[in-house]
C-alpha cells in the first residue's frame, strides 16, 4: 500500500488539475457565446446567398465560367478545416477519420487526392501522408473573412489551372453544444443550389431580368460563394471548438472529482491501518512490560 504523503501528493495534484480543467471550462463558456452568436448571425446570410446563386446558376450556361466546369474526376482535393488547439476531446479526430475515410474511398476509385488544411490539427495529422498541398495554421483562434478569402482564390486557382477536378470541404458542424458532428459539403466545380427558391419557382411562374447581366453578375458572385462556404465552415468549427471543449473540461472535471474520492478513501484506509498498527505496538508493549 503506499504511504501517506504519496497518497496525500496525488490528491492535491489532481485538486489542482480539477482547479484548471474548471477555469478552461469557463473560459470555452464565455468564448462559446461569442463564437455562437456570429455562426448563427451567419447562417441566414449564407442561406440567402445560396438561394441567390440558385436563381443565377439555374439557368446558366456553366460551359462560360470557369469556376462550374463539370469534367472526369482524376484528381480530388478535399480542404479541411479544424482547430489549431486541442483539448476538445474527439472533434478534430472525428473530422479527420472522416477525411481519411473519404481519401481511401477517393484512391480506391483511382483518383489522385490532395489535402488543403485550415487549422494546425488536421495539419498534424495528415503531414506525414505528402499529399498537403498547402496549410494554413495559427489563424483559426482569430480568423476574418479575408483568411476565407485567401484560402478561397488558392483552391480556385489550382481548380482552374487543373491542379483538381473536385474540391470538397470538410468541417466539424455545431448542432448543439452537445453536438458536433463532422461534415462534408461540394466546393468546386459550383453547381446550382438545389433549395428553397426551387419551390418558389414552381409556385409563382415567371422569369427575372438581371442588371447587368447573369454572366456579368455570376462572374463575381461565384468568387464570393466560395468565400461564404469556406467561412461558414470556420465559423461551424469556431463554435464546435470551444462546445466541444466545454464538454470536455466538464468531463474532466468530473473525473478529476472521482479520482480524489477514490484517493481520500485510500488515504483513510492508510492512515486505518497506520493508527491501528501503531495501538497493537502499543498494546503488545504493555503485554510484554505485564509479562
């Protein structure tokens, strides 16, 4: 059995573990809403900008623009958006199994895959795989729209040069704050958003006319999509980030909490067994002095 101090060390060093897993909890608390209220804010927008492309592109020649050029799938890139700390149990790894996944299926079909990773964890993971083309690390803590849009005209670029054929995103989707799940969503080539308005269309016949004209407006709207759906991603980890942190300094909290009541009851029976040893020395004594 070990001794006293060693048992009374290891609960004030856990004490003190449970001290700063609580604090990290409230901190991804406070930042959670933070994070929170600028998905949700966002939502909408992206939602309505998907209902907007949907009326450009629905009746678009996709042969004039380079960005929706649908051709054989040789080369895939799959950009991946995670957090660049840890500490938020299994949301970076369920999002990378899921890239993984998707890589194996990809190469099983034939097709080369290249990996874009926004955020230090998925660039931990994937490389020692070389198939990183680009990384972009330390920027998820602070991240604005102009990061999206860098990230954005790099996956354009090699899309149009023929670097890929296919770009998917893949990034951590808040639910709840109990729920983040990993989830996939086509980058390139830029279909036309099958939604809401394709039920509006049924309901009120008609056309629209558009100044200036569609190509003129999808030229720059396209850009723009892609700058929306990459940032609609980082904002989905921000918030499952500091969700799934949360619930992790909670857990850990917890278990730290049973650890030392396990520890306490250890420390008890020592200190049993101690005293009672030190009175059968005692009463042994006396015996031995009566004899």
């Amino acid at each position: 059995m070990a001794s006293l101090k060693d048992v009374k060390t290891k609960i004030g060093g856990v004490k003190k573990t449970a001290q700063i897993t609580k604090a990290m909890n409230m901190v991804a608390s406070a930042r959670l809403r933070g994070a929170q209220m600028k998905m949700e804010a966002f939502r909408p927008y992206s939602s309505k900008f998907e209902e907007a492309m949907s009326n450009l592109s629905g009746g678009a020649n996709t042969a004039s623009f380079p960005l929706m050029e649908v051709r054989k799938v040789s080369s895939v890139e799959i950009v991946i958006v995670t957090s660049d700390r840890g500490l938020c149990g299994s949301f970076n790894a369920n999002i990378n199994k899921l890239a993984e996944k998707k890589m194996k299926a990809y190469e099983a079909e034939g097709k080369k895959v290249s990996i874009v990773c926004v955020g230090k964890k998925g660039h931990q993971y994937f490389k020692k795989t070389g198939k990183v083309r680009k990384s972009y690390t330390d920027i998820m803590a602070g991240f604005q729209m102009f990061h999206a849009r860098e990230i954005a005209q790099d996956v354009a670029d090699n899309f149009v040069k023929g670097g890929s054929d296919k770009v998917e995103v893949l990034y951590g989707h808040f639910k709840s704050v109990a729920v983040q799940r990993p989830a996939a969503q086509d980058l390139l080539p830029v279909q036309p958003v099958v939604g809401a308005s394709e039920v509006k269309k049924k309901a009120i016949s008609g056309d629209y006319i558009y100044e200036p004209s569609t190509e003129e407006i999808m030229n720059v709207m396209q850009p723009l999509y892609l700058n929306v759906i990459l940032y609609h991603a980082m904002l989905e980890v921000g918030a499952s980030e500091h969700a799934a942190r949360m619930t992790a300094m909670d857990n850990a909290t917890t278990a730290c909490r049973d650890i030392v009541n396990s520890l306490t009851l250890v420390y008890n029976k020592a200190r049993q067994a101690a005293v009672t040893g030190e009175l059968m020395d005692i009463v042994g004594g006396a015996e031995a002095l009566k004899g």
